[in-house]
C-alpha cells in the first residue's frame, strides 16, 4: 500500500486509545500483585513506561500536525464522531497520573499532571455537552453522534478518583466522579435508542462495541477507591462482566474486520474489567482469584496483537491515512 505524503494529517485523536489501552494494562498488572507476586509489578513498570514513551511521541506528532495542518484539526471538531475521541488526550493524562502514584506513589509531578487532566477533561466535557444545545444541523446532537465513543468524553470522568484519592483530593474527584456517573445512563439510553432508529454504526466501528465494557467496570473501581462498601463494587462488577458478555457476542464478526485504529477501543475496557476482578479478588478467594489472572492475560494478548497490528499498519501505511468514507458527513462548529 501506498505511503500517505502527509501522514501526521491522518493522526487523529483516537491514537490516545493506544495510551489508555497501555495504562490501563499497567493499573491491572499492579493490581495482579497481591495474586501474582512481584513479577506482576515489574511488568507493570514495564507497560507503564511503555505508555508513557507513546504519549510522549504522540503529544510531539500533534502538536505538529496542529502546525502543519490546522484544517484537519478543525475537521476533528466538527466531525460528529470523531470529535469524541479529542476526550482520549485528557484521558490518557489522568491514567498516566494514575500510573505513576499506582507505581511511585504520590509525587509533585503525578499531581501536576493529575490536575492537568482532570481539568482538561472536565473542559472537554463541558464541551461535547455544550454541543448538544445546537441544531443538529448546525453541529449539535445527531444520530450519527451515538456511538459507543460518546462514552469517552462523558465518562472519562469518572477515572479521576483513582488518582485523586491518593494524592489527597477526595473531595474534587467525587464531585468530577459524580459527572460521569450523572451521563453514563444518559449516554446508554441514546445509543440504544439509535439503534433501534437507525441500526448499528460502520462496521470499521464495531471494536469500539466493546467500550460498553468500560464505564461499570471503572465506576467499580473508582466507588472503591473513594470508599464504597465493597458490595457496591461487586453489582458493578456484574454489570461489567454482564457487559463482557455481550459485547462478546460481537467478537467473531469484529475479528473478520481489516485492522484499524478502532480495535484500540477494546483495549482499556478489557484491561478496566481485569482491574477490577482483581481488585475484588484476595489470595484463596475462589472464583476471582482464577478469573481476574485469566482476564489479565486476555488482556495482555489482545493489546500485544493490537501493538502488533499498529505496527503492521504504521509499516505498510494503511493507519496513517485517510478514513473509509462512512454513513456520516461532517458538521458545521
């Protein structure tokens, strides 16, 4: 395949899935160490510098495409979709704050960074909403909107507990918290109501399926970490796994499917829900000292084929290019 003459143009923001999907792995390696002995910690420090090394390249690669080609970062904020995935940016911040007080415990830049991307997020959030007051027409809320990938900037909030409890900000991150504990429902209810109206998104999209996966299952983590009964973490933990299920009901049609960048959605919702079984699990526990190691390494093969792949499509050219024409056309700001 034919290289792209201009492939920064064609970094769009989903490329951030890559460092959820790494950091995500990292936090469920940590919490395998009570199970898996300290190996599991070392692997943890591996993964995690690891996401931390693609974040920084990423940052670099878009800070220059906003230099080199304004008018595909524009295109990002207008698109109906695409403009979801501007909240993986300051997702990843705040996993990769998490990363560093899991791993180092709290320091000045874990705190800087942690604030950096709790308030990012919030201002994205704040903004995707503020969209849905406009004409659908004029950029607002369409049909086209409703993907799976709308539970990025909504719920996206609902990660900064995890850090934010440590480094001693309880009382910031349960009200961030309660943001995307408010929209989770919302943003549930108005994808299944468009599929119901108008069927299923691009099939290039389906991977993207599995982020139902992603807001129980962090939700559960981040109510434990802000203190819940640990009960509270088990119903979150069923509607997690409940999800898994169905979700994976979709996997033999999405592993037909040519690679792109949309796998990367599966990442950080099967690393969350291996997080949390492991945090549930205790040494002779039963059930979950079996499952969460299983989920582990599932985890750990499909991002191993998914770093696989991206380096396939990065060799061959066929990432760093243009979208398929979809069902979805571009909208005014």
């Amino acid at each position: 395949m034919a290289h792209d003459p201009h492939p920064l143009k064609h970094l769009l923001p989903g490329w951030y899935a890559v460092v959820m999907g790494l950091s995500g792995l990292a936090l469920a390696w940590h919490r395998a160490v009570p199970l898996m002995g300290e190996a599991a910690g070392v692997a943890a420090m591996g993964i995690g510098a690891l996401a931390g090394l693609v974040f920084a390249v990423l940052a670099v690669a878009t800070v220059l495409r906003a230099q080199r080609h304004p008018e595909a970062w524009a295109d990002d904020r207008r698109h109906p979709v695409r403009h979801t995935f501007i909240a993986a940016l300051p997702i990843a911040i705040i996993l990769l704050a998490t990363v560093a007080v899991a791993l180092g415990g709290p320091s000045l830049p874990a705190r800087a960074l942690w604030w950096v991307g709790s308030l990012s997020q919030l201002f994205v959030t704040l903004w995707v909403l503020g969209r849905w007051w406009k004409h659908p027409k004029a950029g607002g809320l369409q049909w086209a909107s409703a993907t799976p990938a709308l539970f990025i900037p909504i719920v996206g909030n609902v990660l900064v507990p995890l850090a934010g409890v440590p480094l001693g900000h309880a009382e910031w991150a349960a009200a961030q918290f309660g943001i995307g504990l408010m929209f989770w429902p919302v943003v549930m209810v108005l994808i299944i109501a468009r599929v119901a109206i108008q069927g299923l998104w691009p099939d290039r999209m389906m991977p993207t399926t599995f982020i139902f996966i992603a807001p129980p299952a962090v939700v559960g983590l981040s109510s434990l970490q802000l203190g819940a009964p640990p009960l509270l973490g088990w119903i979150l933990w069923g509607m997690a796994l409940f999800s898994l299920l169905w979700v994976g009901t979709q996997a033999q049609r999405i592993a037909k499917l040519p690679f792109g960048l949309p796998h990367w959605g599966m990442s950080f919702p099967l690393a969350a829900m291996a997080a949390l079984t492991l945090r549930l699990a205790t040494p002779g526990s039963g059930l979950l000292a079996v499952l969460g190691p299983l989920l582990l390494a599932l985890a750990s093969l499909l991002i191993l084929a998914l770093v696989l792949g991206t380096v396939r499509g990065l060799r061959d050219g066929s990432l760093l290019a243009p979208e398929p024409v979809a069902a979805i056309v571009a909208t005014a700001p």
